[in-house]
C-alpha cells in the first residue's frame, strides 16, 4: 500500500536510513566485534545482546526502506480542496455532541493526534476521504457509529 507524504517527510526518512546504514549498522558490527575477542561465544551474553540489536536494527531498516519505496510525495499545491483528500485540513462537527475540531489527513508515518493530523488509514480518515463540504461522514467506532459534518475543507 501507498504511504502518502509530503517532501519534507520523505526527506527526514531518508536521512534517517541513511543514518542507520552509515553510522548505527557500522557501530553494531563493531560491538559484534568486541564481544566476540571475550571468548567463548556460547557463554558470552554481551555477544548474543549485540547480535540480538544487530538483527533489529537490520529489521528497521528494512522496514524503513519499504516505506521510501512505496511512498507517494504529494505536493500540496495540487490538492483539490472540494473533497477531503490526503494533505487536506478538514473541520468536522461531531452532530451529538456540537464539537468541532480540525484535522489533516496525513499519511501513517506523519500521523500525530497532539498535532491535529490523523492517518488516511485511520477509521475518521477513511471515513472522511472523498467527502464534500456539508457531507455527513458515518464512522464505525468501538462506542457504535459516530457522524461527522464535514464543516471546511483547505490546505
């Protein structure tokens, strides 16, 4: 599936796969290194713990290379702010309860609830995707089905 974000995410991405295969793999290596010149590799726990991080930073990032190969950068200048889409900032009103409140649909990797962004993926994001200003998006929560008026829609 599609990761959906902006450049500056994809930016932050790479550089931090960079990070690992230039400066974190090599340093693993090392600490395998140091721990195998202590003997006897059968007792030697600080042998298995640096192979143990070895494994899970390798596991990171290829986890992290799966991410940059699906994702999609998408430019916000070419959002259309007609239907809630991915990069768009929607205003909702929760119709029980009067609330209102803004997000932006953001791809999983930026996701950020403090921050007012929510995943596309998430049940309020898919539920609000494709809808148009004065719409009712029905979303199925745990608590039972919630509408949302969709109140404004802009980058």
């Amino acid at each position: 599936m599609s990761e959906y974000v902006t450049k500056e995410t994809f930016e932050k991405m790479r550089e931090e796969l960079q990070h690992m295969k230039g400066i974190l793999r090599p340093a693993a290596s090392k600490a395998i290194g140091e721990a195998r010149e202590k003997g006897d590799l059968k007792e030697n726990a600080e042998y298995d713990a640096a192979k143990e991080a070895q494994g899970m930073l390798e596991a990171k990032i290829k986890q992290l290379e799966g991410v940059i190969s699906n994702s999609k950068i998408v430019d916000p200048s070419s959002i259309d702010t007609s239907k809630v889409a991915v990069l768009t900032k929607v205003t909702i009103t929760n119709i029980a309860t009067k609330k209102s409140v803004t997000y932006q649909i953001v791809g999983e990797k930026e996701a950020d609830l403090k921050a007012g962004k929510i995943s596309a993926t998430s049940p309020i994001g898919k539920g609000l995707l494709g809808k148009a200003k004065g719409e009712i998006a029905e979303i199925q929560a745990p608590t039972g089905i919630i509408k949302f008026k969709v109140e404004n829609i802009s980058i």
